[in-house]
C-alpha cells in the first residue's frame, strides 16, 4: 500500500494520472489537492469518484498551513503537478505562475522534509532547456536556459527540488517531459485547439511560420513512466521523458485536419508568440536504459484516439471553451497585435 498526494490532480496530466494510478493499483490510497484554478477540473475525475482509495481537497499549494496539516497525515510520496501551465498566459501576467510554481513548490517541499515523506516527484517540463536551433537533443545535464516566464518559472522550482536534495537530504526526483496530448486537455492547447476548432470549422491559428518543433507523447505514456519512477525512481535524479516524436506545427495541424477530413483552408498564419522556442528534442536514453521504459503510443494512433475523445465529449470542451477562456483570448490577441 502507497499513501501518495497528488497537486494539481483535477488538471489534464493530473487527472490522468490519479485515474491511472488508481487503475493500475487499486491498494492505493491517492489524495489529490486542488485550487480548481481555471485549469482544474473535477468532471476530470469522474472515473475515481466514489473510490475509497481516493480523496480530493481543494486547496493552494502555496498555503502553508493547509500544506503542513495535509501532510501531517504521513504521505509516501508527493507527485507535484500543480501549476500555471499555460506559456502564452505568462506571457500576460507572470505573477500567478512565481505565486504557483515557484513559492507553491517550495511550501509543499518544505511541508515534504517536516513530514520525512520518502518521495517528493517533481513534474517539470523539456520547456526548462530553452529552445535548441541545430540538430542534437537535451540531456538531463544540459544547462537550464528557459525563455519564457513559465519555463523560467519551472526552472526555479527544479532549482529548488534540487537544493532540497543537496541541502536537507530530502528524497527528490525532477522529471522533464515533452509536450503531452490525450483527453482533457484544456482547449488553450495546440491540439485540443485544432481539433475542437476544426469541429467548430473555425480558424485555426497557427503561430509565425508554423516550423517550430515539438516532441508529442501521449498522456497514457508519461504517466506510464512516473508511475515507474515512483517504484523504481533514484533520489537527487533527473529523468527525461519524450515522446521521440518531433513535429512541426504545421505538420502536426495536417495530420489532424486529415484524420478529421477537415480543410487545410481553416489555418491562418497569426503572429508569433513572443520569445516563441524554436525546438525541443529530447535524449530519453536514461530512463529508458534505468527504468525499461519507452513510449507506446505512436502519433497517429494517440491522435486518433484523442479526436474521437473531442468527438465524444463535446459538452466537456464546450463549457470549458466559454466565459473565462473567450476573455483570455481576446486579451492575449489584443496584446500581440498591440506589440506587433
Ligand atoms: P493544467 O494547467 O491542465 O493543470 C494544472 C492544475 O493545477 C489545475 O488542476 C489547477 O487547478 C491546479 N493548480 C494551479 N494552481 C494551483 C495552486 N496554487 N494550488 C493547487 N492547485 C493548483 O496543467 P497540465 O498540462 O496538466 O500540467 C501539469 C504539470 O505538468 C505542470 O506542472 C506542467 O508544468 C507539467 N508539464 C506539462 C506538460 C504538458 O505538455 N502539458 C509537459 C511537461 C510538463
Ligand atoms: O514542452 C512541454 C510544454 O508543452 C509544457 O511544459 C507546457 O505546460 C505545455 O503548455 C506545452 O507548451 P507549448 O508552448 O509547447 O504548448 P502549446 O500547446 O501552447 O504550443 C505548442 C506549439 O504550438 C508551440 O510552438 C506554439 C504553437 N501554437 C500554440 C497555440 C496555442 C500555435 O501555433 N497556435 C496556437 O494557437
């Protein structure tokens, strides 16, 4: 038996992952805490409510008392999701994303090493490399070079993860993962963009010259792996995780439209995001050599199976697409075309 606090559980990764652990081990018991920021979602969850083996409590990460009294219960393990994620919303406003990702990660690291928990697994992002121009791929050693206020953000929470670990001894592991698709993803993202737009048949911008390249893996997939880092996971460790799947924008816009049978006559050329990294690629030879792992799931399977859930689930993205969304949008364009 496991006793695990999942952050940031009702988001896209999180709530895949709560549902995944739950599956895959029912003797497990997993908390999940939660703001319900814009981002979280407890309809997300709906395959665990009513298991015994799963809790919720909403709350910030960045309160130190409820954090303290939480993990006063005695965790196991502490997998820490929670955070603004979205680049172009740091691009606005940076502030929720030091508040969140930075302060929140050190109240719940401290939290961590008052409560002796055995793992604390920090989430972290490729986006903490920067951006690479030439051939070749980031290790876990390559310095940490972030470009945007949520990669710079991030970077400092690892920073962090990784001071824990030198300073206090504390059981850390930092995971870097590429860019994840599969169902509830949040429509402020690439993919669930374009499928749900293209099911409106509304434009589908695409940024700049649509050649910036993304390394894709399946949600499934990276749960899969941080599950196994939980079980098998060495403390003060880096390990990335990718989808070996490079894509440009562009080229992934067309698989879409294609498996949708959709009109490439639907992508508009929109200006670029500012400071906007031109690739990421990522060597996963660590995790695959150490822990067995790879990924499953190839591109055009995952991306059918995530169109069908689009398909399927229209009213899920269908009230997340309104209010708080439609004001974001016309913020950030209002913006862009400000500076531009
Ligand atoms: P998301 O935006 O879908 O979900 C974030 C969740 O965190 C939401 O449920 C939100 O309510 C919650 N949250 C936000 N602030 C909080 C706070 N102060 N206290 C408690 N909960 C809070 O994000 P996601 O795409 O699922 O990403 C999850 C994690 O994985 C993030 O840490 C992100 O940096 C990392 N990551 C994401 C990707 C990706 O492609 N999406 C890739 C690599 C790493
Ligand atoms: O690499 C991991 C990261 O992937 C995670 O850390 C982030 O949390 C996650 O949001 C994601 O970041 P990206 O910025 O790569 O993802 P996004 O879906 O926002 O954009 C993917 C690419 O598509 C990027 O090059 C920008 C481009 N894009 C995005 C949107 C929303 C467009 O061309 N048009 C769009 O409307």
């Amino acid at each position: 038996m496991m006793k695990i606090l999942v952050t940031g559980g009702a988001g896209f990764i999180g709530s895949n992952f709560v549902c995944y652990l739950l599956r895959e081990h029912p003797d497990w018991e997993v908390t999940n805490l939660d703001k319900l920021t814009y981002a979280g979602n407890l309809e997300n969850l709906g395959d665990v409510e009513g298991n015994p083996g799963y809790h919720f409590v909403k709350g910030d990460i960045t309160d130190r008392e409820l954090v303290d009294k939480l993990l006063g219960q005695g965790f196991d393990v502490v997998v820490n999701f929670a955070a603004e994620s979205h680049v172009d919303r740091s691009i606005l406003d940076s502030s929720p994303f030091i508040r969140t990702n930075v302060q929140g990660t050190q109240v719940l690291l401290e939290g961590a090493r008052q409560h002796k928990v055995k793992l604390f697994l920090q989430v972290s992002t490729d986006e903490v490399y920067g951006s690479l121009g030439a051939p070749g791929k980031f290790t876990e050693e390559s310095p940490l070079l972030p470009n945007s206020p949520y990669a710079a953000s991030k970077a400092a929470a690892d920073c962090l993860c990784r001071a824990y670990y030198h300073t206090y001894g504390l059981p850390v592991v930092i995971t870097r993962c590429s860019n994840n698709y599969g169902p509830f993803q949040f429509p402020e993202k690439l993919i669930p963009l374009v499928i749900t737009n293209a099911l409106e048949s509304k434009e589908i911008p695409v940024y700049g010259d649509g050649l910036n390249v993304r390394d894709w893996i399946h949600v499934e997939d990276h749960c899969r792996a941080l599950d196994l880092i939980i079980q098998q996971g060495k403390p003060g460790e880096i390990y990335n995780i990718g989808g070996n799947c490079e894509e440009t924008n562009l080229q992934l816009v067309h698989c879409i439209l294609a498996i949708m049978g959709k009109p490439r006559s639907l992508i508009t050329f929109v200006a670029d995001r500012p400071g906007h990294d031109r690739r990421y690629a990522l060597e996963t030879s660590k995790i695959e050599r150490e822990l067995g792992w790879r990924p499953a799931i190839l591109l055009g399977e995952g991306l059918r199976g995530t169109v069908q859930w689009y398909i399927q689930n229209q009213s899920w993205w269908q009230r997340v697409k309104s209010g708080e969304y439609v004001e974001y949008y016309e913020r950030m364009y209002s913006q862009r075309a400000g500076s531009g």
